[in-house]
C-alpha cells in the first residue's frame, strides 16, 4: 500500500555543472504529472513524464529539474548587417546636419537586436547525469510513500478492528433484540384479544413486523465487507478506489441497521460504526 503523498530529490554535481531533481506529490482523483524543467533539458520533458507514469497511478506529481552551469560555452553574436545599417543612419546624420554622433558602446548596447546570445550547451552532454538522477529521485519517492502508506495501513487496521468489533457486539444482540420484539406485541395481542382478534392473523402480523424489523441481512452483508476490506488491505494493488466504494457500501449497511433497530445499544453500536468509516475515509482519501 502507497500513499499518495511523496517526496524525492537527488543532484548530480560537477566542476562544470550541477542538476537537481525534486519530485512532490498530492492527494488527488487521478493521475497528474507537472513538470518544471530547465529550458536546456526540455527535449526530454516527455520521457521525464513517462517515468514517474510508471511510478505513480493516481496524486498530482510535481517534477523539478534545475540545471547550474558554472561555465558556459555559449557566445555573444552581433549582428553584422544590421550594425552596418546603423552606423549609415549616424553617418547620414552627421552629413545633414553637421553634428557629431559618434555612438558610444552603451548606445550600442540598447539597440535592440544587434546582440544575441547562441547556446552551445548540448542537452545530451547532461542526458547521464540527469537519468541518474531521475532514477534516485523517484527511488527516493517511491519509498517515502511506501512508508507512509504503511503508517496508514495500521491505522486502517485498527479502524477495521474497532468496526468489525462494533458489528460483532450488533450480532451478539440480534436474537435478544428479536425476543424483546416478539414478546411485546404478543403481550400487545393478550390485551387486544378480548376484542376477538383472530389469532392466525395476528401471527402473520409479527412475523411480517419481525421480518421488516430484522437485521440479519444486513449484518451478513457487513460481514463479507469487512472480510473484502482487511483483503484489500493486504493487496499489492491500487485499492484508494476500491476501498472508497467499499466504505460507501457499508455505510448504506451501517445505515439500514441503524434505522431498523429498536434496540438503544444497537443505535449506539451504529453510531460508533459510523465513526469509523467517517475515519477509514478520511484516510483512505490519501491511499493510490
């Protein structure tokens, strides 16, 4: 089981260069992959998110890449022709009007255009480094969600134990809840029985009443989710979503039983089963 809050980070240094990789991730419904990535090394923005697709199944992931060049083979370039083209213009105007308009460096500097700067740092000089980096990173990822998720798990567990309890007590009560029922409308025929009530339909009465009262059903159903979800728990798979419509299941079941009972310690049992799931989803929330 993984959570799907993580964190990675790995660097590469050099005397010409140091990289950096910073993974994150949140809470979310599906698979989200941001990346943030230095214009040097966006040729492989593609395959940086095809990676951490093969890490991540559901959350919003964040990917930094930061790259530091301490010495850069980039050149300054000047733009010939249209620096020929300006010094024309200020010689034009030196012949019309008889004014000095020598350009100093400064006035050179501001003429937008003349000057570009060429990048000769090659994005394949730094493909090693920042594969090994990636590598580390998500390795890095991959095992603080493991952990998490595993804090998670035993939590999960106690929640299941303390609800699984709650549901076994409800089943413990079930035949006395019935007894108490059964002999209350019996004691309600007895006194309505001078009024010569026919018996047989009486009978059919309490044992629909019985039937629209009992909680059996409901109590079999919870047992088998609550079976599925210690399974679930124990699964290698990506159970977030699995687990969510699990918990909606028996909270309809939790639900059903709350309203069909008469017992007052069956409600508060119901009520303690509700807490529980409200917890297990609260965390659940945070499971791939």
């Amino acid at each position: 089981m993984k959570s799907m809050t993580g964190y990675g980070y790995a660097v590469h240094s050099s005397a010409d260069s140091q990289l950096e990789v910073e993974i994150k991730s949140y809470n979310n419904r599906y698979l989200e992959v941001s990346t943030f990535i230095n214009p040097v090394l966006s040729s492989y923005e593609n395959s940086i998110t095809e990676a951490v697709r093969k890490h991540a199944r559901r959350g919003k992931v964040e990917v930094s890449v930061r790259l530091r060049i301490f010495r850069s083979s980039s050149e300054v370039l000047v733009d010939q022709g249209l620096l020929e083209q300006y010094m024309k213009c200020f010689d034009t105007v030196w012949k019309e009007t008889g004014l000095s308009l020598t350009p100093d460096a400064s006035a050179l500097l501001g003429i937008e255009g003349l000057f570009s700067v060429r990048c000769a740092d090659d994005a394949s000089a730094y493909k090693e480094a920042l594969d090994e980096c990636l590598e580390k990173a998500l390795a890095d990822f991959d095992a603080s969600r493991t952990r998490e998720g595993e804090e998670t798990k035993k939590d999960l567990i106690r929640l299941g134990r303390s609800f699984e309890k709650a549901n076994e007590e409800i089943g413990s009560l079930i035949s006395s809840s019935e007894g108490y029922f059964r002999n209350l409308l019996l004691e309600r025929y007895r006194e309505l029985e001078i009024h010569n009530y026919d018996e047989s339909k009486m009978m059919q009465e309490i044992g629909f009443l019985l039937v629209k009262y009992s909680i059996n059903e409901e109590q079999n159903r919870l047992r088998t989710h609550i079976k599925e979800y210690f399974r679930l728990l124990e699964s290698d798979e990506c159970v977030g979503k699995k687990l969510d419509f699990l918990c909606q299941e028996m909270n309809r079941e939790v639900n059903t039983t709350a309203s069909k009972s008469q017992n007052v310690e069956i409600t508060l049992h119901t009520v303690q089963m509700k807490d529980d799931l409200e917890n297990i989803r609260e965390q659940i929330r945070n499971i791939e």
